[in-house]
C-alpha cells in the first residue's frame, strides 16, 4: 500500500503473472478523472516516483473498474427477515486488509442471527447483531477512520511520511496492527 496525498495506490500479486492495482481517492471535484479510469489511473502511477519505473511497461488485462462512493459506515435497516454482511453492512477500507476477515466473521455473525431469529423470533435479534458486530469489529473500525482522515489530509501525510522516516520502528509497528499480523 502506498499512501500518497489524497489517494493511495494498492499493488498486488496475483496467479498467473499479473499485478492488481487499486487506486483509492477521496470523492469531489476531481471526480472528473473518473470519465476516464485508465489514463487517471496510468496517470497516478507514472507521476508516483516509487511506482513510476514498476508500471512502465505494465498494460492492462482488463479495463479498470470504479466504485464509488462507498457506503463506510452502514445504520442497517431493521427488517424482519433481512440481515446484513460483509460490505453491505459497511465497507472497510482496503488499506487495512480487513475486507475478507470482516466479510466471514460478518457472515458468521449474520448466521448467528439468523439462528436466533429462527429459535426466538425477530424481536431483538437485528440490535444483538450490531452489539456482536461492534464487539468484533470495532477497534479495527476506529483504526480504519484514523487511517482514512489521516490520507485525506496532505499535511498529516507529509507528517506520516517525516515520523516514518525519524522513526521507523513505531512505523513498521503501525503497519504490524494495520494487517493484524502481531501480538
């Protein structure tokens, strides 16, 4: 993940020799770029000078696609019979890496759910899902909004980018929480 001013830049790996490229950006007046996500994203990694020489010859296996604006924070409705998981029931931001653990732990609660929608009834059982879904999910929630404010502010990214380069450690130790991957 490369955390740029106002955007940052996702590239992976994946089977059979190929890069996923994901290009996230605050949504305003610069959605114009949008008319055209390839030059916009072909744009972004050839001004990136740490991307720049990566993607030179990179082309594309199939055309970009956009997304957006995307529903962070979801208030679930209360229906009966109606049961919210994974980026339906709130988008987590790829930065983090979250999105698949968030999207089976989601299901698994959302089954629960349903279990006790069908032992019990309905009453109760869409505030006792988002109880359960604020005690999984909260802590890595607040991290995520932290995240997100922090690359929607230019100053703070220049900051970020100082306090990384002082202090390495506290940075490689931010990155461990982010993808959850320490003690």
């Amino acid at each position: 993940m490369h955390v740029r001013r106002n955007c940052y830049i996702g590239v992976a790996q994946v089977p059979g020799g190929l890069t996923n490229v994901c290009l996230v950006k605050p949504s305003g007046p610069a959605d114009a770029g949008l008319r055209d996500p390839s030059a916009l994203l072909l744009r972004e990694l050839a001004d990136d000078p740490l991307l720049r020489d990566r993607a030179a010859g990179a082309r594309f296996a199939r055309p970009p696609v956009v997304l957006g604006p995307l529903a962070v924070d979801v208030d679930p409705p209360s229906l009966d019979g109606l049961l919210l998981a994974g980026d339906a029931a709130g988008f987590i931001d790829p930065m983090t890496g979250d999105g698949l653990r968030f999207a089976v732990r989601g299901g698994e609660l959302a089954a629960d759910a349903a279990l006790d929608a069908l032992a019990h009834g309905w009453t109760g059982v869409h505030a006792r899902q988002a109880t359960a879904r604020r005690r999984a999910f909260a802590g890595k929630w607040r991290f995520n909004r932290a995240l997100r404010a922090l690359v929607a502010s230019p100053r703070a990214v220049d900051l970020a980018t100082l306090g990384g380069r002082l202090a390495p450690g506290a940075f490689e130790r931010l990155v461990v929480h982010a993808g959850d991957c320490g003690a």
